[in-house]
C-alpha cells in the first residue's frame, strides 16, 4: 500500500493481532494504516472498510483466498482478512513507492515511452489476474504505485469483493473518473471494464490531465456516458498520432469495441514500441498472400478440417466462462474415442502418479487435475498423433519429439517463475515450431525443396522455407494459430526471439515467450551438436544469449534436459510410440549420456501405477496402434462399445469418482457432468443431457449435455413443464425415472413427445427426476439412436446408484 503519509489522525490500540503504526492514507472506502505483525515480524498495511458486506463472512474469506493466490510482481499481494465484528480487514504486503495520482496532480505529463512501460506492465497484471478469473473493478492512478525502477505495483485486489452486487446496483462504488460505462449503466462487467480503467489512467499519464473532470460525481458520470473524448496527441502535442488508436481502442463506450483482453493492448503497445522488429519480422520479402495461399491448400486437404475443428474448440473452451469449462472440455474430447482412450491412460500413468492413478472420467480428471492440465494434454495428444507419420514420417516423428522434449522443459523453467503459467509455457513450446510441422505434413514435396536449397546454398532451412512457401515457417504457424483461436500469450510464445543476447523480460506474456523459444533452442542444440564436447559449447552460447531472462548455466541446462528428455520417454511409453526409432532422440541421448545406448529402464519404463488394470479403455483393451485416431481418419470418432464386463467396470469407478467427490467441497455443475459422462460412456448413449426447470415460464430447458451436435441441438431440448401425457411429464409428477429400451414398444409409443422423434430419432431413451423438498428441479436425460442401449439389470442397478448419489448431493446442498 501507498507510504504517503496524510493527515494524523488516533491510532487504534491494535487491528487483531497486528499493532498500528501510523495512517497511511483514507478515503471513501476506509483507512489504511502501516502496521506491525508481531507473530511473524514484519510490516504490513491493513485496510480497514467503512462499511461491512452483506455477503456471509464464508463467502467473503472464500473470495480473498481466491484473491490471495494472486503471484504477480506487479500485484501487491493480499495476505488476509480479519473480521473485527462485521468489518473486514484486509491485510497486504506494504510496498513503497510514489501514486501515478501524484504525476497527475501535478499536471505533469509523462514521457510517453516511459508511460508506455508502465502501463505494459500494468496490463500484464491485470491481464494475469483476468486469467483466474479476478477483475480489479477499481483500478485509479491512486492504486498504482511506481518505484524507483518504474515497476507498477496495483493495490486493492481484493476490495471491490466485499461490495455486495445488490449494494453495487444501488450505489457507485469506486472511484468514478475510472469506472467504465457498463459499470455505471447496470451493464454486464468484465476484463473490459478493467481495461477501460488503465486505458483512462493511460491517457492521463500521456496528458497530464484528467480526462473526466467535473464540479460533482454526477456531473462526471454524464461525461464518461456521453462526451466525447479527445485523442491524447489533440490535447499534448509531444505525443505521437500513432498512440492515438490504441489509447481510443481501450476507451470505447461499447465494450464489444474495446480489446477482448489485457494481452491484446498489451501486445499493441509492444509493438509500438518496437516497429523496427516487427517490421522485420513481416517484410516486404514475404510474397503477398503467400500465407492466405498455403492456408487455402491446407484446408483442401481431406484430414485438416477434423484437427482443425477440434483444436480450435478447445482453444475455445478454454476462453469461455469458468462455469462451463468442465463439461465443454469433455464434451470436446469425447467426441474423439481415441484421443479419449490416451488421455486417461496419460492421466492415469506415473506422470501424473501424485493423483492416485485411478481416474476413471474424463470429468474427474479435469477436475483434478485442472482446467489447464487437461487442456495441455489434450493438445499435445492430439497434435502429436495427427503429426506423426506422412510421406515424412521419419521426420515428423523426430520434430514431434523435439517438441515434447521442448515442451516438458519449458514447463520445468516456468515453475521457477514468477507469473508464468507452467501449462501455458508448455503449449507455446509445443507450438512454438507449429509452421515446421505443418509444412512437412502437408507439403512434403515442398519441404525437400526447402531442404535441397538448404543443402545446396549453404543457408538455415528457416531461410530456405521463406524462398520456397513464400512465408517464414513462424509466419505460416502464428496464422493456423489465429485461425484455431489460440490467445495472444501462445501466439507471442509461437514467435522467434530475435538474434543476439536477450533483454529480461518485463511481464509474464513476455517472459513466457522466452521461456518457449529458450526450450526450443534447447531441443535444437542437443539434436544438433556433433559430440558432448560440441553440445557443452553450444549450451554455453545459448546460457549467455538468454543470461538476462533465465538463472541458468551450461551444467544446468545440461540436467534440465536430460530430465526433460526422460519425461518425454514417460509420455511416449504411455502413447505407445516407440522413440527409439526416432533419429532425433537417439541423437539426444547419445549426446546427454555418451556411455549409454538408451535412457535408464526405470524412466523409461515408467508407464502407470500399479491401480491402472482396474480401468478399462472406454472399448476394451486394444493393441498399440489398433485404434485409429481423429486426425487418421479426418472426422471425429463415434464410441466403441465396451463389453458387458466393461461396461460394469466403468460404472462401478464412476461411482467411486463421485462417492471421492462428495467428500470434497465440491460443486453441483461437476456432480451433474461426471453423471453425464457415466451414462454416457458407461452405456454407450448417443447423448446425455441436464435438463433444469424454468419456475418463470414453466418450461424445462436443457442446460448442457454431451455426445454427437449436442451445441447445435441443445436449445432444441425444451418442453412445457406443467404438460401430460408424456413419459417427460410422467417422470416429473410421479417424480420416478423412466428406462425405455425400445420407444415404438406398444407401451411407448405415444408416450414419447413427436417433437422429440423428429428432433433425434432415438432408439431408447432414460429420464431421471432431480428432486429438491419434494418438487422435481431438473432431469438427468439420456438417449440412444440407431440401436437399443445396452442395460441389462447389473448396469441397471450401477445406474440407479449413480442417480442416488446425484440425489443426496442435490439433498444436501438444499439442506
């Protein structure tokens, strides 16, 4: 919190344990004092709230430690809250430094290249708390503080937590020269209201002038919704026009026109600042259209479009709202069984042993492993498969093991920094080489030119690719990676760092970056070097180049890749592939140990805990290389049907996945979509779905669900609630479940709604009541078309366990 000092005024005895030393400052929303913790001897600032919350103090203290985990260098960390009666108390680190406020009061307006490195780093921060789901909502220039070496440090994480929505609705709250329109107009809130915030304190820093000033709160509001606002060059002519576009751009009224994200001004801002590189980076040598072309002759080809749909999907998912997350990645990889089979195999290997090796769904696993995790795994899964064999096949399988062996070390480095996403580092290492790839899978003929003019001139085949594609390979990969809906901080990790000794890093977007290509260029090294001495030089030069971002010498970079490189043997094990064919990876370990022909047996070997034989493949058992994947065949893969015994196998560890997550503070969005997911594989059902009621209009809508076009057809899922007649209705007034083996049976066959045969045609069809205090809430639904569903009276019962479950769950989160 800020040190500057203002008017005196008593101190209290003590604020908990915690013993005040002076007021640090005070305003609106409460005062600030510089106090002292005797339990652990240091100095903190305690903020103390003029008024409480009308939230619970559970909710409250489960939001600030969702706010504490926050590890930014440029977030003042909150280390607590205390409750003195019903005022809370928040506790942060003190860090020192001068308010932006003070330039602006002053009228001072700042050199526009330093304001620039500020607020770079301001939007990294923010954009890293974005990422987890945390918006500042009072972002001001009297909440940033600056040091002596221009490094921002926001404060207040955590305040605008403690205003209650209701409150929020009724009042402004904040410091409303800096509140976005939708904040003062009832509208929806995001990463762009946070964006709106630093793009006005932006402006101010360029101007040295407050760019919403007037005699009363009112008379301000009325100008943020309603004036226009002046381009910062119109108003200080020392700044250049450039700026001008991008400051405008995170001022927009409409949240639709302002940047999607932090990253994006981010990234513009960079940019500016460096138009020499990215001018190099997209010269005038790269043919026009050239790119465009190469992506046009990609899509003709008859397996691009599967791959293509289904990374893009995840990338997707992996933007959209935290809620969804868990059954929208399912979904995703369900669809593909057997991309699903290897994901729960690499799941439930000694890679990830610390989680016990039993992880039976898919839903399960996101949610203990994470969103993230899943997500990195999947990718990799998917890119690696589709990739590794061709007309090049020999050479494809050495560039994807490289970029493993890149990917698992960029995800070691990450670890050990501050702010960087270690899933994220992974990806962008995995893709950093993504044009490569493409480009020897889809133009085989053109790579042994590109290879041939390597050869014959005597230049790097990055240099040769630009003469015969027309585009740089990292030209080629930044555009599939903006086409398959990648985020700004992968596709910054997809691009080359410049020649020479390396800057450090001023944000995480930027050190993730480094951290990609850094673990690429290790890949290369140790796959290019002619002996160990020769590796031991190279590793020097690439220590040296990346000396001002990394901690690390030739000895350790040495260890790092060889842990990397016996990780990469793990997952290969575990995805059947057999490195040891791989000209690279021979390469690899005969460089890192010169003495043995192949990695020690117990990495290598190291395949799945000793639980794994309890868990069946959603089809049975399959020999390696038996099931054809996604990206062989070009469209996404129908399930297999399990053998009876597998079937009941399966249903019984989905039991035991939900009786585990019971045990936990768990959510009822994951209960309903491990139960989805059960049914779904377990019976083999063509889709599963969550049909909620609507008490407003009475009708029962499905809320989400899995299995074939379930996006497309969801809203289709809809029905009067309060009807007759149907075994829907039937289901909810006698609140009993419904199994129909064969909806034409006699029984049945005007018992199941005409809007539901001609909508999906289903063969069978189960409804099961969710009941809360005796009135049916929803509808855990499955159907079967083509076939009848396979239940016999084991699986029954299995099922019928599963609904209980579901049941108390629902009993005791109404309790």
């Amino acid at each position: 919190m800020t040190a500057n000092t203002v008017t005196p005024r008593p101190l209290p005895a003590a604020i908990g344990r915690f013993i005040p030393l002076r007021v640090l400052g005070q305003g609106g929303q409460g005062v600030v004092y510089l106090a002292r913790d005797p339990k652990l001897d240091r100095e903190v600032a305690i903020k103390t709230l003029a008024r409480g919350s009308s939230r619970s103090t559970e909710r409250l203290v489960n939001e600030a430690r969702n706010v504490a985990k926050l590890d930014h260098p440029c977030i003042v960390p909150l280390y607590e809250i205390e409750f003195i009666g019903e005022t809370p108390h928040l506790v942060y680190q003190f860090a020192a430094g001068t308010p932006l406020k003070a330039f602006i009061d002053r009228h001072e307006a700042m050199e526009p290249k330093r304001a620039i490195r500020i607020m770079s780093q301001v939007l990294d921060a923010i954009g890293y708390a974005h990422a987890r789901g945390i918006l500042h909502r009072d972002l001001s220039p009297a909440n940033i503080l600056v040091d002596d070496n221009d490094r921002p440090r926001i404060l207040d994480f955590g305040i605008s937590m403690v205003m209650d929505e209701t409150e929020r609705h009724g009042e402004v709250v904040g410091t409303v020269n800096y509140l976005a329109p939708e904040l003062l107009s009832n509208g929806q809130l995001g990463p762009h209201s946070d964006i709106f915030a630093a793009s006005v304190i932006f402006h101010e820093l360029l101007t040295g002038k407050t760019l919403f000033s007037a005699e009363n709160k009112m008379a301000i509001i009325y100008k943020i919704l309603n004036e226009p606002m002046l381009p910062p060059s119109t108003v200080n002519r020392s700044v250049d026009a450039a700026l001008d576009p991008i400051v405008m751009k995170g001022l927009a009224r409409d949240p639709a026109n302002r940047f999607r994200e932090a990253a994006m001004m981010h990234a513009e801002l960079e940019a500016y600042l460096a138009p020499k590189e990215a001018a190099e980076q997209s010269s005038s040598t790269t043919q026009p259209g050239a790119v465009e072309l190469l992506l046009r002759k990609m899509q003709r080809k008859p397996d691009f479009p599967a791959i293509s749909r289904f990374i893009s999907e995840i990338n997707q998912k992996a933007a959209s709202s935290q809620s969804a997350h868990t059954s929208d990645l399912a979904n995703v990889i369900l669809k593909d069984y057997a991309l699903t089979t290897k994901l729960l195999r690499l799941v439930n290997s000694a890679i990830y042993g610390q989680y016990g090796g039993s992880i039976t769904t898919i839903t399960r696993a996101v949610m203990i492993l994470g969103f993230d995790n899943v997500r990195a795994a999947a990718l990799s899964i998917a890119i690696f498969e589709h990739l590794k064999s061709g007309k090049q096949g020999d050479t494809l399988k050495d560039a994807a093991c490289s970029s493993f062996l890149s990917a698992l070390l960029a995800r070691d480095v990450a670890r050990g920094e501050s702010g960087v996403d270690p899933e994220e580092a992974f990806i962008g290492a995995m893709f950093h080489r993504l044009g490569r790839h493409l480009a020897i899978y889809y133009f085989p003929e053109e790579y042994d030119e590109i290879r041939a003019l390597a050869e014959t001139r005597g230049i790097s085949e990055f240099a040769a690719a630009k003469e015969i594609l027309g585009a740089t390979y990292a030209e080629f990969g930044l555009a599939v990676a903006k086409a398959w809906n990648f985020p700004d901080v992968l596709r910054s990790a997809m691009t080359p760092q410049r020649d020479g000794k390396l800057p450090a890093a001023a944000n995480a977007a930027t050190r993730t970056a480094q951290i990609a290509a850094f673990a690429n260029e290790a890949s290369e090294t140790v796959g290019h070097a002619d002996n160990p001495e020769d590796l031991q030089v190279r590793l020097a030069h690439l220590a040296e180049r990346y000396g001002n971002c990394l901690k690390t010498d030739a000895k350790a970079l040495k260890g790092a890749v060889c842990t990397a490189l016996e990780a990469t043997q793990s997952y290969a094990t575990v995805l059947t592939v057999d490195l040891q064919s791989s000209s690279f990876f021979k390469r690899a370990t005969k460089q890192l140990h010169p003495k043995e022909e192949k990695l020690p047996t117990q990495v290598a070997g190291a395949t799945a805990t000793g639980t794994t034989g309890a868990i069946p493949p959603p089809g049975g058992a399959a020999a390696p290389g038996a099931v054809a994947t996604a990206g062989e065949t070009g469209t996404p893969e129908a399930q297999e049907p399990m053998t009876e015994e597998n079937r009941k196998m399966f249903l019984i560890n989905a039991i035991g996945d939900l009786t585990g997550l019971l045990l936990d503070d768990y959510k009822m969005n994951d209960v309903f979509v491990l139960v989805l997911e059960a049914l779904y594989r377990g019976l083999g059902l063509t889709r599963t779905l969550l049909y909620i009621r609507d008490t407003k209009n009475r009708q029962m809508q499905a809320r989400f669900g899995l299995g074939n076009d379930v996006d497309t057809l969801l809203p289709k899922y809809c029905f009067d609630a309060n009807g007759d007649g149907t075994v829907f209705h039937d289901c909810i007034a006698q609140r009993k479940e419904f199994v129909v083996l064969d909806v034409n049976s006699e029984q049945y066959r005007t018992r199941v709604p005409a809007w539901l045969r001609e909508l999906s045609a289903p063969q069978s069809l189960m409804v099961f009541p969710l009941v809360a205090q005796k009135v049916c809430i929803g509808l855990i639904y499955g159907e079967k078309s083509g076939s009848p569903a396979a239940l016999g009276a084991q699986e029954f019962k299995l099922v019928n366990t599963l609904i209980k479950q579901t049941q108390l769950a629902i009993q005791q989160r109404h309790a």
